[in-house]
C-alpha cells in the first residue's frame, strides 16, 4: 500500500552518476520494501541477480513477483531506446522503460539513490528520470600482475563498479613481475611466470636508491581459465565487459623467464621482483610472433567481450638494436628504423586478431597500430597523443595519468599509505571534461590501478573509493557540479 504525503518534503538525491535529465516533485510516497513485476521474464531473472546487492547496499527488499497486480515497479522493455539508458515514472507506482538488462540494473541503482529513510520505512520521491551514458566505455583498469587479487575480489570488484553505472573491468593480466592467466597452450607461462622469488621492501631499488632488500617470501598465483569465464559471465550478468590485456612486447620478463626462447638478445633468467621499465623484449622473429598471436588467441576464447588489449607501452628498443631478426628485418625493408620493432610485432598481433573478430587495444605509444588496424589508442600520457590520434579520424580511450591513475596519492599527509608518487584528489579527476572532435572518436573513460604498491583488496578498496565515483560521474558525462557531486557522496548509501 503507498502512502502519497502532500506535504513539502525537501527534494534531495544522491544519486552516483548524476542522472542526466532528473526532476522530482515535493510529494513522496513510503514504503516498507519494493515488488518488481516484469514481461520479460528473462530480463526479469536478470534483474533478480542484482537486488541482494541492492539490498545489502539500501538496507530495502526488492523482490520480482509474478503478479503484475502485487508490483509497485514495472519493468517496460522497449526496442525503440539505445542499450544503456532508461526513464523512471514514479506516480502512483514506478514505471521503469529500457532496452536492455544493463538499462534495468542501471534505473534500480538509480532508484536506490533515490530512496530515503523515514522514521516507518522509506520514501521516494515522485518524479521523472531519463538517463542515458555519454561514453560507451567506462572504465577501471586494475592491475593484477604485480599483486595477485583472488578471483573473489574481483567478482565484488564487478558488483562495485556495475553501480556506478561502469561496464568495463580491464584485467591486466600479464607483466615483468608475474603472469596471471592459466594457458593450456603455454603451461610454463604460468607454471613459472607466474611466481617471483620476492618483492622488494618499499621503494629500496634503483634507481630510487643504491641498495635493494627484498622480503624474501615467494610471491605468486594465477587465474585459471575456469575462473575467468565464471567471472566473464558474472561480469556479462551485470553489464560489464571484461578486457583482458597481454602486455607486449616489452614488459615481458615473466614470460620470457617461461619461454626464453621467444626473447629478443639473452632472455632473463628471473621472473622481476622489483618495479620499472625494463628491457625484455620478445623477439619479432617469426616464432615469437606465432606465439603471441597463440596466446591472445588463447586469450580471446576465455573472454566475451569483443576487446582485447594487447600492451605496446614503454618498450626500450636497445635490445633490437643489437638483434639480427631486428637487423634482418631492416634491411629486407620490412621496417624503416629499428624503433618500429614494437609496432611491428604488435601490428602483426592485431591483424591476426581481426581474423577471429577480436578489436585490438594499445597503449598510446603503439597509436599507429590502433590507427592501422582499426583499432582503439588507450591514451595515458597526456592529451597530446589523444589530439594527434583524434585528428586521424581514430578512437581513443582516455585514461590520462593526470586525472584517472588511482595508484597517485590523493592526500597529501605523512599518514597516507605510500604510493607510487604524483598526487590526484578527488576534485582533480571530477574536473576532466574530454574533447569532442568531429573526426575521431572518444570512445571512453577509464581509471587505471596500478599495484606495485598493493598489495590487499583494502587497500585496493582505499585508493578506488570515494575517487572511482568522481570517474563515474565524468563517465556518465554528468560531471556539472563539484559542490553537488561532493554533497551527493556524503549522503551516498547512508539512508
Ligand atoms: C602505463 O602506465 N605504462 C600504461
């Protein structure tokens, strides 16, 4: 039974992302729990996997119920609104309309900002909510290779990041400190890429200092492909893609720890316990390539999503240089300098990928390959690379250093956990509005954790949270107000 209140009621909302069009009437109605009813009743199974987090989240039931007339929501499918938006009704009951299961999920979050506790139970305003994401990709690249995560982590991780309204989780899933995915096709990749001697204390190694001490504690795990497609699925449930990246060809010492007859010169014989860039390259001779492209294949099969991410960043060329396939390729003319060795190899990764109907994802530094092969340019250094990409008519992701890396402090107090250096609060990443360019395309946002200094899902949780909100408001595209977003945190989830 609802009961409408005519009296005044202050009109508030803490909503996270900011709906883009949101208005709502002084009249309120109270409630004791929320019954959902749906046609659809494949949306509508879809829906029920989502409310114990809604519930867990408002401290209110949701339940679907097979009797339209017991329904205070009806969930409308429609064919006519684009994947990801929805509009709430909210009268005498809520009316709810989307296209898609995602669209669903997103209008009960948002309707979880919505409700307000009352001395008997919860009231939500009456009013009218259209919404719809100004970015396809929204992002949170997590990475798990220099600290491992369990796969339970990243299972809530997905839960988190779905109500925000955020539909990409990036696994990085492979670096010079350990590699993380199960292969069938290449077991000793995580046999022994996937574990280090140690990892170092703090930040005692070059070129931070002379010395190094290590911890001495073997350091180590991997996924296994069960596992990935468990959380592939969990992932798709709730409107989130997962991306997984294969970083190469440089960041790339635990795989060539594992197979050193791939490696470009002498191959290291440990798998890194210390951070950096360092200069282990996968050879671009041709069974290097074939094994690399096996592995992103291998890859593919695992994860749904269209995207995967094949690296490119920070790769020192030196070791080409002193290479004869390097050399060789050179004077056939395959390549004009030996600095296009990197692009070389990951050109001939992507064309592969296109067979299978898999897009490829760079780093900024491999732009030319996202540019070539139809591809999507992750832009991290700075807008630079993003115009230059946009200019050529390409996609980019933007995931600047400057406003979305979560592993930069965010306060500066002696307290603070330490970090990898720079500093990002709050305000900083809810100022970033992207350019528009006719020509290109900004095909989204993203926030990247690095985790060399990482090492727990608390931890985790501390640099993702209050800042992942900031992204997802700049995601959303609804990042207008500092001050309202800043008082919409503070009231967030405590009703
Ligand atoms: C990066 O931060 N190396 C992409």
């Amino acid at each position: 039974m609802l009961v409408f209140f005519g009296k005044k009621t202050e009109i508030k909302h803490s909503i996270i992302p900011a709906p883009l069009h949101i208005s709502l009437k002084e009249n309120c109605f109270h409630l004791k729990k929320l019954t959902l009813f749906c046609e659809d009743s494949l949306v509508g199974s879809n829906i029920s996997l989502i409310l114990p987090y809604i519930s867990q989240k408002t401290g209110l039931s949701f339940e679907v119920v097979n009797d339209v007339s017991y329904a205070q929501i009806l969930l409308l499918p429609t064919d006519s609104v684009t994947h990801e938006s929805y509009t709430i009704d909210i009268h005498a009951h809520i009316d709810i309309i989307a296209g898609s299961a995602a669209g669903f999920q997103y209008a009960l979050y948002t309707l979880s900002g919505l409700i307000q506790r009352t001395p008997s139970g919860y009231a939500v305003p009456c009013g009218h909510i259209h919404d719809n994401p100004t970015y396809a990709w929204r992002g949170l690249h997590i990475d798990v290779a220099r600290h491992f995560f369990d796969i339970s982590v990243l299972f809530s991780l997905v839960e988190d990041i779905a109500y925000y309204k955020l539909n990409t989780l990036h696994l990085h899933l492979t670096d010079d400190q350990g590699w993380r995915f199960e292969s069938l096709l290449y077991p000793k990749l995580h046999t022994v890429g996937a574990y280090r001697d140690e990892t170092v204390v703090g930040k005692n190694f070059l070129p931070f200092s002379s010395f190094y001490i290590g911890d001495k504690k073997k350091y180590g795990s991997y996924y296994t492909q069960a596992d990935l497609r468990r959380l592939d699925q969990f992932a798709r449930d709730r409107g989130v893609q997962i991306v997984p990246e294969i970083d190469i060809p440089g960041h790339a010492t635990a795989a060539l720890v594992a197979y050193p007859e791939y490696s470009a010169g002498a191959a290291p014989d440990k798998v890194a316990t210390y951070w950096g860039v360092f200069d282990n390259l996968f050879s671009p001779n041709q069974q290097s390539v074939l094994f690399l492209k096996n592995i992103v294949r291998e890859l593919g099969t695992v994860f749904s999503s269209p995207y995967i991410h094949i690296g490119g960043d920070e790769v020192p060329t030196q070791k080409y240089k002193d290479d004869n396939e390097s050399q060789r390729l050179l004077s056939e003319g395959k390549i004009k300098q030996i600095d296009e060795i990197p692009n070389y190899i990951l050109e001939e990764v992507a064309k592969d990928m296109s067979t299978y109907g898999k897009k490829a994802v760079l780093w900024d530094e491999a732009q030319d390959v996202s540019l070539n092969q139809g591809g999507v340019s992750m832009i991290w250094r700075d807008m630079t690379h993003a115009k230059d990409v946009l200019e050529k008519g390409g996609t980019v992701i933007l995931t600047l250093a400057s406003h979305m890396y979560f592993d930069y402090y965010q306060k500066i107090d002696p307290k603070e956990p330490l970090a990898i250096g720079g500093f990002l609060p709050i305000e900083q990443v809810y100022s970033f509005k992207a350019p528009f360019h006719e020509k290109g395309t900004v095909l989204g946002i993203q926030a990247n954790l690095w985790t060399e200094y990482i090492s727990t899902p608390e931890h985790m949780k501390y640099m993702l949270f209050p800042r992942l909100l900031a992204l997802s408001e700049v995601a959303w595209g609804t990042n207008d107000s500092l001050v309202d977003f800043m008082t919409r945190t503070k009231t967030h989830n405590i009703i």
